[in-house]
C-alpha cells in the first residue's frame, strides 16, 4: 500500500464506509498491508506533531489522528485470536509486536513528550483538554521523564511484557487436552449432548475442554470420578508451560513498577482505574469476601446434605462437585431443570431475540450483511450494520462458534475504533457457543458480551480517538455488560424469544423459578471471584516461588471449596494476562452494575426514558468523563455498595 503525505488512509474513505476486508482473498498480505499502512501513517502524523507548531488545538488533532492510526494498526490482535489460518495469526502476532514496539518508543519520546509540555490549555474546550491531561499522564506512566538507562531498560520490559503475552495465550489456545471414556461415563447427560460424542472405533469417547463439551459435563455428568478426570484436565491446560512464562511475566512487571517509582506493580496498575491503589484492592477482596462467607457457607452445607443423599460418607463439596450439586440443588429444590430449560434456548433463536431485545432498549436497528459483502474470516461470521435514527454508527461481527486454534473464552475485540468523520466503528464478539441449543448461562454470557459491544459502538461516535467505545477506567468496563444480563433473566424479555421446538414460549413459572433458583449460589459466586480476585491480586503484590502451591492457599482462604489436587488452574488463567492484578474488576463492576440496574423499572424492562437516558449518559460518552461521574450524572447521586448488598442479602 503506497502513502503520500497527501494521502491519509483514514480519512480520504467516508466516514460511514466499514473497513473492506478480504474475504476468500489474500489474508496473509493483507493483514500486513493494514498494519504496516496505518503504522506508516501514525509515525507521519507523529513527525506533524513534533513538527512544532504551539497550538494546542492543531498538536492534538495531529495526535488523535495518530493514535487513530495506532489504533487501526494494533486492532490486528484480533486476527491473531480468530483467523482459521494458523500462518495470518503467526503473522499477526509478528505484527502486534511491532506495534507495541512503536507505542512503547513513543511513550519514551522526550521530543514528543516537550511538545505536549509547552502546550497552553487555555482556550482547550472540556475533552481536548481532557485528551491532554491523560496524553502527559500516559506519557510519566511509560517513564518519559527517567534516564537514559531507565528508559532503555523500561523499553526492553515492554517489548518482553508483549511476548511473554502472546505466549501465555498462544498455549492457553492451542492447549486442548481431552479424556476418553466409555459411553456409559456420559450417565445423566443430554442425549443431544450423547448424539454429539459418539464412541470412537475403539469404544470410548472423547470429551475435550473446550466449554461446549466441558460445561455440559461438568453441569450434568453424574460420574463424579469422569467428571474429576476433565476438571482436572481443564486445570492442567497450559500446564507447565505457562507456570514459567507467568513468572516471568509477573518479574517483568514488578521490575517495571519498581523502575517507575510505583510500590507494587498493583499500585501502578490501580493509579488509572476507580479502586485507586493496590491497597484498596486488597481492602476490597476483603470487604467482599466478608460480605458473603455466611451465604456461602449455608449455601455450601446445602450443597453438602445433597451429596451425602448420592453418598453417605461425603466430607467435602469439591470444584468439580459444585456445578453438578448446584444444578440438582436447583432442579430438586427450586423446580428448575436445566435440560428443559435449555430446550427454549436454539441458537439461532437466541441470536435474533438478543439483536430485537437490545434495538428495542437502546433504539437500535441491526441490518443482517451478506457474508460475501462483509468480507470476514469464517462462514459462521455474522456481520450487522447498526443503525440508530436512520443513520448507520458502526457494524458489528458475530464469531460465535469454537473452531481450531480459535481464542477460547467469551470476548468483545475491536476491529476499528469510531471516530467522528473518520471511521466506522467495529466491533466483534467471539465467544464458543454449541450450534443448538444453549444453556440459560451461556445466554446470560451472550447478552453480557454483547453488552461491551454494544458500548464500543455507542461510545465510537465521538472526535477523539483517546475516548472512543469502552474507553472508560478498566475497573468499570464490565459494569454495563453485567447490567445487561438483567434482560437475559426477566419474563417478558424471554418471552419474546425463548420457544421450544414445539413452539411453546418459555413458561413465566419457569423463569420465575430460574429467578429464585439463581439466588441460590450468590455467596459460593462472591467468594469463588474473591479466590480469583485474590490469585490475580497477590501473584502481582510479590513474588511466590511456587504459584501453585500460593495459588491453593488462596483458594484455602477464599473459596468454601478445596483446592483440586494436581491441578494448576493458573496457567490457563488469561485474565492474568489482561487483567494482570485487577480481576477484582468483575465484582467492582457488579457492585456499580447493580446501582445501574436500580435505576430501571423491573416491571417495564423497556421503558424508553430510563434507557435513552442511560445510553445517552453512560455508553454514548465513551471515556469523556471518569466513570464515577458518568455514573452520578445518570443516577443522580454518586454510586453506592447499597443495590449490591441488597442483592446479596435478597
Ligand atoms: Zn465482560
């Protein structure tokens, strides 16, 4: 791809055309045409910043044109996690890390940094502002203003920090392990489940960790010793090859935070978020855990006197007792089956149910693009135009089935950041969903994935690329996602969508029951994110010889189930990773998502003043303001523990 300086790749294409991807054609040079074509474009926009005019308002449109470039060019990441060609994701990954090499020069740019320096903010209006105050911030956090040697060291950390990521999540990827059982270990399994794994020509069957063959099993399977087998297996993914790599990983960011003048990589990590400090997370985790024990603990001893009916000597409720336990407990004692309730949930139709449910809500159209129009990377991509007041503001890309060598959780990646005038936003949602039918969870899943999608497409309408989507403090990214889930559990919601193969609507005495039955497992929930929270929090605070040994004391002090022998959950932990020392961040956003929720009317789930008001205040303005007070404007009173504990309490 040929570039003048006349000739800027973002902006000569209208502002409402998507990005032209290849389809059937050349991925591999194509992937290298975009993100060596966007990074050529922000070292030009750079050389324009640096060039040295003194208008703060011209440096910092050159600046948001290059980080919009940037951005473009490091939104490759997401074919490293979803292309089917293993050679695109090599080659994307080769990519990234040149991109993150040229983010981590900038960041110890001093020519760059005297120049946002010098600027004078007066006469800056709110957000350009705001763009410079978190440019000079971002700019002290990569260690701008250290020795030469300081830098040179900080750079290094940086580059390693990228592979060492890449690595941990390559394995975690590539890492399916499996048992083989005879067909009669799939006692109390679905028969759709049954039909799906028939025995092999030696007899047995394959039932791999990937979570549409795990989570059935693990839900359902009645032999507690096949369902140790793949717990166990789905502990060890990743294992050992990742222990090494995350202790790596953890030095280079103790090093990093040291280097910068931080107590602790947590400290570090915490400064551009809600929570504040490492400390504060610490408080946290406690402040939760002590919340919840006495729920979990009753809960856990119902858990315990079911298990003891299938065998008398029981001691212990165990990791992989307690989906199978929790699911009879709901079955026998909240009438909750969660074999007929699945019946309600085809894919196909839950796909649909969600786009009508969120268009509804946030006045939002989605036009269905043809497969060979889109261009994308697998037939199973379902591609949408979103339209809002007759106006097309972004397309999103539905990746919703596993594959091979495919990224392996639920997430929403970018694929282009919006910016006002300069380019459509995208956003895709890659999640491992069975092709039939789902479980009530996996649907709750979908609509909190799409809940990130949908706030990077609101969010992606505005001028500056620093504040564009789920640009908000990280600690509260997942709060609009988790209030979403709320829509996946009403009756009137479901109503409109979940029908059986016979046509029958899911019955609202059903849903009703769900409801109840779902408050059952809130402490054992709050305490098992705490032992997650903790081993993401305390593998950062210091350095642990053996993670797995501190990882099960953890688990010992947090959770109401004992760790599991021979496992070693935390190489295939990927939040480690992104998260690095703030998973606390799913409760956090709970905390908030549930004050968020307290706004809306249960009985009028639809209710267009509530919701307009909420995407307008919240999603719509990305991170142009910090989320507390994004929050307040919307409540009209800053956020409380108050919704959170009433939950839990319920
Ligand atoms: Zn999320």
């Amino acid at each position: 791809m040929a570039h003048d300086t006349d000739m800027q790749p973002s902006s000569v294409r209208a502002s409402s055309d998507p990005l032209v991807l290849p389809g059937a054609g050349d991925w591999l040079t194509w992937v290298g045409e975009r993100c060596e074509g966007e990074l050529a474009e922000a070292v030009r926009q750079v050389e324009r910043v640096k060039a040295g005019s003194t208008d703060a308002g011209e440096v910092l449109r050159a600046w948001n044109r290059a980080e919009t470039a940037l951005a473009n060019a490091d939104a490759v990441a997401l074919w490293s996690e979803v292309h089917p060609d293993a050679a695109v994701r090599d080659r994307a990954d080769e990519l990234s890390q040149q991109v993150q090499k040229y983010v981590t020069e900038l960041g110890q740019d001093r020519d760059l940094f005297a120049v946002f320096a010098a600027l004078d903010a007066e006469g800056l209006d709110d957000d350009a502002r705001r763009v410079l105050d978190h440019t000079l911030r971002d700019f002290r956090r990569t260690g701008v203003d250290r020795d030469d040697a300081t830098r040179d060291r900080l750079r290094e950390l940086s580059e390693r920090s990228v592979k060492l990521s890449q690595d941990f999540g390559r394995t975690i990827r590539d890492d399916v392990r499996s048992i083989r059982i005879a067909p009669e270990r799939l006692a109390g399994l679905p028969d759709d489940y049954r039909a799906a794994h028939p025995a092999e020509d030696d007899g047995l069957v394959t039932i791999t960790t990937d979570y549409p063959d795990l989570v059935p099993f693990t839900t359902f399977g009645s032999d507690v010793e096949a369902r140790r087998e793949l717990s166990l297996a789905a502990n060890n993914v990743a294992w050992p090859a990742n222990d090494q790599v995350l202790q790596d990983l953890f030095a280079v960011r103790r090093e990093t935070a040291d280097l910068l003048g931080y107590a602790s990589w947590p400290d570090y990590d915490a400064e551009v978020k809600m929570i504040g400090s490492g400390q504060a997370i610490a408080d946290f985790i406690e402040r939760i855990s002590e919340a919840a024990t006495e729920r979990a603990g009753q809960e856990v001893a119902v858990l315990l006197e079911r298990k003891r009916a299938d065998d008398p000597d029981a001691e212990v409720v165990t990791t992989y007792d307690s989906r199978y336990y929790s699911e009879l407990v709901r079955r026998e004692q909240y009438a909750v089956d969660g074999q007929v309730v699945r019946t309600y949930f085809g894919f196909e139709q839950v796909r649909q149910g969600l786009l009508d449910v969120t268009g509804r809500l946030f006045g939002l159209e989605w036009t269905p693009v043809p497969h060979d129009e889109a261009g994308t990377w697998h037939e199973d991509v379902a591609s949408y135009d979103v339209g809002l007041d007759g106006r097309r503001i972004g397309r999103i890309h539905l990746d919703l089935h596993p594959r091979e060598g495919k990224f392996k959780h639920a997430a929403q990646f970018d694929m282009v950041k919006g910016v006002a005038g300069t380019q459509l936003a995208e956003g895709v949602l890659v999640c491992n969903f069975s092709r039939g039918l789902m479980e009530h969870d996996e649907v709750v899943t979908l609509f909190h994935e799409f809940g990130h999608l949908v706030h990077h497409v609101l969010g992606g309408q505005g001028e500056w690329l620093r504040f564009s989507g789920v640009a908000t403090e990280w600690d509260f990214v997942e709060a609009p996602s988790q209030m979403l889930e709320e829509w996946a559990w009403d009756t009137d919601v479901l109503a409109t969508f979940a029908r059986n193969a016979e046509g029958e609507t899911i019955p609202a005495e059903l849903v009703a029951a769900m409801r109840r039955a779902d408050h059952f497992g809130k402490g054992l929930y709050a305490v098992q994110q705490m032992s997650y929270a903790a081993r993401s929090y305390y593998f950062h605070a210091a350095r642990h010889d053996d993670l797995t040994s501190y990882g099960d004391e953890l688990q010992r002090r947090y959770s109401v189930f004992p760790p599991l022998e021979g496992a070693h959950m935390h190489c295939a932990f990927g939040h480690l990773d992104g998260y690095s020392s703030g998973y606390y961040t799913y409760m956090w956003s709970l905390v908030i998502a549930k004050d968020l929720f307290s706004a809306f009317d249960v009985d009028d789930m639809f209710a267009p003043d509530v919701a307009t008001a909420y995407r307008d205040k919240v999603l719509a303005r990305g991170g142009r303001a910090d989320a507390a007070d994004l929050v307040a404007d919307f409540l009209g009173r800053p956020y409380s523990f108050d919704a959170w504990a009433a939950w839990l309490a319920e």
